[in-house]
C-alpha cells in the first residue's frame, strides 16, 4: 500500500502541473491530448524534483519542529528550538483543526512549569506561565545560539513575558469549544485559576509589566520583545495584552477603562501602550488588530476605525500587515518590530476580521499570506516590504509562521 504521504505529494504535484499548463501553454494550439501528456511529464518531473505542495511542506515544518518526548511546538529553527509561552500557544491555537493534542500537550507541560514563587533571577511568580524553557538534553547545536544569553541555562525555565499568561486561559479554552474534552479541562482548572490569580493581582486597571534590566531579563516582555523601540518608565502597558486580558477574565472594569485612556482622537486609533507615567505612547502599530478576536472593543465605529487603519497605505502592504507605521519616525522595514511583516500577527487580525464579520478584509490577509509563501517557496518568521517587493528576513522554520498558513490552508480545504 502507498504512504499516504505519497499519494498527496504525487496529487499536488499532479495539480502544480494543471496550474502551470493554464498559464504556459497556449489556448487552441494544442490538442486536449498533448496538454494532457505535457502536465503528466511536468507531474513526474515535479516529483522527481520532491515538490510537495504548500500542505505538505507547512505540516514538514510543523513535524520538524514538534517535540518529540512532549509533543508541543518548538518556537523556530535554528535559535528557538525550545519550548515558548506565548510561540507555542498561539501555534496550538493555530492547530486547534490539524491536531488537538498540540494544544493539550502544550497547555499540559506549560501547567507543569507554572510558577509557584516569586524568583527575580528568572521572573517566576506564583500562577505565571513561562515565556522560554530548554530541556537539558537540548541539542548543543541548538543551545549555541542561547549560551550566551546572560538569563538563560538549560534545564531552568523563565518567565519574562507579560502575555503567556491569559494566552494560556485562551487557549485553554478554545481547546474546550473545539474539542469539548471536559476532562482535560477540569484537569487544568487548578492552573486556570492560578493563572487568572496571577492576572488580578499583577493588574493596577491595566496589566502591566516591568521592563528587565539588562543581562537580568527580556527589557520589553510582550510580543513584540526586541529592544528596538524603547518606551519610558519601568512599568509597560501594551495595547494588545490588555484585549487578552479582557479575554481572559471578562473585566468589566478593564473593558471601560481601557478605551478611556488608550484610544487616540487625532488618529483614531488605539496607542501602542501606556509609558511608566500612564501616558499614551503614540505610534500607530499592529498590535490594536489582536484587539478585534478579544470583544474589549465595544464601540462599532472605533472598530471600524482599527480595520481602516490597519488596511491604510501606513500599514497594508500586498503581503500583509506591517508591525509599524510608514509615517512613524522609528519605521524601518527591515527592522525586526518597526516595520517588517510578521505572519502570525496577521494571522492574529485575521481572526479578529473574521469573527467581527469583516469577510473582505479576512479573506486579503489569507491572500496576502499566501502570496508571501508562493514568492518565497516557504513563510519565515518575518521579512520585509520594500516598494510592494517582498524581500527574505528572519528564521525559517518558524511555528507560528507556518501554522498561520496552514490553518488557513485547512479552512479551503473544508470549502
């Protein structure tokens, strides 16, 4: 019997080769017959070549990068091959329709290493969820590239992340909806709990976090975690991590504050963050498109105003969402946060569109994506737009990246 994996490498070599027959050869000038002769020779030689088509090659990423022993998701190849709060969970989240035991692994081993005391050396306190943790059998050739890193040894996790946190109670529960395992969640509502204590007790109106001193920490603790931007003050509020936490808890409160303070009316837009004075940060970003999934958003016409904004000349570009404006004075597209275009962010907005109903604007992120993949022949972690061309940065393997494609690649399946 043929591998599986066979027949759907022979199929899409098959279709790569009807596509590219539509495109080459000439309508009317050859007959049905040697058309069908030349797609059956560019079939074989496709194969010949190991072309697998767009699924096949994100689930090798997705398999390459899976843990062996505890079946969650390693960050990326070649400098994040461990296990990551915030990484890891949003591709479980990502994978929820591929595998679900992703997600259960995931969220199981992240319960395991959930903090119990406050340790200032790794950021650990009681109810955190880790931000980065390598096993001490971590491949050398994979340790190399995180020795250095004064904060960080094998075998100990850290938890310098402000977001793994509620991304863990999100997670976990879009486990339940799709999967309706009650036992598995009743399993982890110790951890859910601890979690959500953590949430309440680290949240003065909004959740904050206090930036690392160097060579103790990451200095900036949400997604965007370079030190590229530098935001005034000790203590950090970021826009997006206050829609999880509204997610996460429901916060009445949270909710109605939040639009008070981080909404800005010359822009209309949401501000990246709020400085250690409680004053807007005022750059217009990526970040106010995850709030659209997280329903902190109450007013219509100010969601509307994110989407506009998020599809203008200063963020949109023909292969996705860029993470900072063109207008800024930090824009730099080749910059790792002030400009360059991070699959798994707009994977992020996308289910924000979709769930607000905003259909067109959904399906030109999933196109977008999909364009980067066929330009690049794979999705790395980011790259850069410069003049609508889309030019090569960042890691490849990265999980998050290549989840987004494939979740969108399975949801046309289904159609």
């Amino acid at each position: 019997m043929l591998d599986r994996e066979i027949i759907e490498r022979a199929d899409a070599c098959m279709k790569k080769a009807a596509e590219l027959c539509t495109r080459v050869l000439p309508p009317g000038n050859v007959t049905s017959h040697e058309s069908k002769h030349v797609e059956s020779a560019w079939a074989h030689a496709l194969f010949k070549e190991g072309y697998k088509g767009i699924k096949l090659d994100l689930e090798g990423d997705i398999k390459f990068l899976r843990d062996k022993k505890s079946g969650y998701i390693r960050a990326g190849h070649p400098g994040f091959m461990g296990l990551f709060g915030r990484d890891s969970l949003i591709t479980a989240w990502q994978l929820l329709d591929y595998d679900p035991m992703i997600a259960r692994n995931t969220l199981s081993v992240l319960a395991e290493f959930q903090g119990l005391e406050v340790d200032e050396i790794t950021g650990n306190e009681p109810g955190k969820i880790l931000h980065e943790y390598y096993p001490e059998d971590t491949k050398p050739e994979y340790w190399g590239f995180k020795r250095d890193v004064a904060w960080l040894e094998k075998g100990t996790p850290v938890y310098f992340s402000v977001d793994s946190t509620p991304l863990f109670v999100i997670v976990l529960e879009e486990y339940y909806d799709r999967t309706g395992d009650k036992n598995f969640y009743d399993h982890l509502d110790d951890a859910k709990v601890l979690a959500l204590d953590w949430i309440d007790k680290n949240k003065d109106k909004f959740l904050y976090y206090t930036k690392g001193k160097e060579g103790k920490g990451l200095v900036n603790q949400c997604w965007k975690d370079s030190e590229s931007y530098n935001i005034t003050g000790p203590s950090i509020a970021m826009v997006e991590v206050q829609g999880y936490a509204f997610a996460a808890t429901q916060d009445k409160e949270l909710k109605r504050d939040f639009d008070a303070l981080f909404w800005m009316d010359d822009e209309q837009y949401y501000a990246f963050a709020l400085d250690g004075k409680a004053d807007q940060v005022e750059e217009v970003t990526s970040n106010p498109g995850h709030l659209l999934f997280t329903e902190i958003i109450d007013d219509k016409k100010k969601e509307k105003a994110v989407v506009k904004k998020l599809f203008s000349d200063e963020l949109w570009t023909p292969y996705g969402i860029r993470t900072h404006s063109t207008e800024s004075e930090l824009f730099d597209p080749f910059s790792y946060h002030l400009g360059g275009v991070w699959p798994h962010d707009n994977w992020i907005i996308a289910q924000g569109l979709k769930q607000c109903g905003y259909k067109k604007e959904y399906q030109l992120v999933k196109d977008a994506l999909y364009r980067a993949y066929n330009k690049l022949g794979c999705l790395p972690e980011y790259y850069s737009v410069v003049n609508n061309k889309i030019i090569r940065r960042g890691c490849y393997p990265q999980a998050w990246a290549s989840g987004a494609l494939l979740n969108f690649v399975l949801e046309d399946e289904k159609c």
